[in-house]
C-alpha cells in the first residue's frame, strides 16, 4: 500500500458517522471472495441499504479513534447526494470535506491538501443518492448477535485495500458502528453523538478553497 493509499484507508473512517456500542468481532484479514448469503442475511443487507437510502442531511458531534489509539473530536455535517464536512476540534488541524465530486483532506497547519475522486472512495456508499450494496459492493459476511447486524464489505474497484464494516441495531433501527480495516488489518473506528436529521445544512459548508488556490501579495 502506497503512502497515499495509506492515507486515504484512514480518512475513510469518516465516511460514516456512528454512536458507540459494543462491536462485534472482524477478521482483520483481507477476504477476497463474496461470502454465500442467507435468505436472513440478505435482509439484513436489504434493512441497511434501506437505511442508508433514507439519509439525507445530518448534523451531529464525531469521535474518531486512529490505530494508534489516537482520539479526535469534532462536528460533522451530510447533504445527499455526495456532500459531507467533517471540523476536527483543536489541536487537530484538519478538516474533510466532499463537495460532491471531490474529497477534500485539509491540514490547516501544513497549509497541505489531499484531494480524491469521491467516485473512487468507499464514501459513495454513503453519499449516493441511491445505494445498492449488492451492486456496489461485495458482501464479504454478515453477522448477528442479538438485535445488532455486521455487515463487512470491501470496494469492488480495489482501489484501497481493505474491508469496511457497516453494524446496524435492527430494533432501533440505526447504523451503531463504522469501522475500517485497511490492507495492514489496522482498525479505525468513529462514533457520533446529537445526532440531528431534520437540520438542512448551509450548501456553503461544503465548499473548499484549496490552498494552493489561495492569493498572495498585491493579489490578495
């Protein structure tokens, strides 16, 4: 795995915002083939993919915990199809943002930027304004353990790797776990807070000056 791919894996545990609970187990190896599915596991896949189909904003508080174990905390905001910001509160100097057709990694303090095809990120399985885990995915397990659904997936296209795993409370009827495995099996997981689906986030939110965009000098 390149350097950037290493990078992009990490981010990628911000492309869904999820509260904490206890976590079902996950095989830190890569699979490579889909898994054979139940009649009950291809519910399971059906009640989430519903799920995902019927966000369209939010607004709610993130916590994000590295491999390292390395706490961050911040803000986040979703307007579907495709627009997402994450603020990490100090002394972290970044800020994510999707404006639809590209992902934005700012490092205010390095005044450095990533930018990815958000195509081309396991985050258009959360942003599409439709979402068809069958078709754009492939469904490596799914487990239960009481009212709570595991749902491990990797990106057809490959173009990380590693596996992302969706866990879903059927009786809440809410996501309750994000966690991703990059090609290393090292596991990065977020946890939301004050969720708010009614909010309509500011369509200003999710635009970014690059900062190799920003004027200097007499230009300024």
């Amino acid at each position: 795995m390149t350097k950037k791919s290493a990078r992009l894996a990490f981010f990628m545990g911000l492309a869904l915002l999820v509260p904490a609970v206890t976590v079902l187990p996950v095989n830190p190896g890569v699979a490579q083939a889909a898994a054979q599915l139940s009649e009950d596991d291809n519910a399971a896949v059906t009640l989430l993919n519903t799920y995902l189909n019927e966000i369209v904003n939010m607004k709610g508080e993130f916590t994000q915990t590295s491999p390292r174990g390395q706490v961050a905390n911040g803000v986040f905001y979703i307007s579907k199809p495709g627009k997402m910001r994450f603020e990490y509160a100090p002394p972290s100097p970044l800020l994510v943002v999707s404006d639809g057709r590209w992902v934005t990694v700012k490092n205010t303090k390095r005044k450095k930027d990533d930018q990815y095809p958000l195509a081309a990120t396991p985050l258009k399985l959360v942003l599409a304004g439709e979402v068809n885990l069958f078709e754009q995915a492939i469904i490596l397990k799914v487990e239960s353990q009481d009212n709570l659904v595991a749902v491990t997936m990797e990106e057809k296209d490959q173009l990380v790797a590693g596996q992302l795993t969706m866990v879903f409370d059927r009786e809440a009827n809410d996501l309750v776990q994000w966690i991703i495995l990059d090609g290393k099996g090292q596991r990065t997981t977020v946890q939301l807070s004050n969720v708010d689906k009614e909010v309509k986030p500011d369509p200003k939110l999710f635009v970014v000056k690059r900062a190799k965009e920003r004027k200097t000098g007499s230009d300024r």
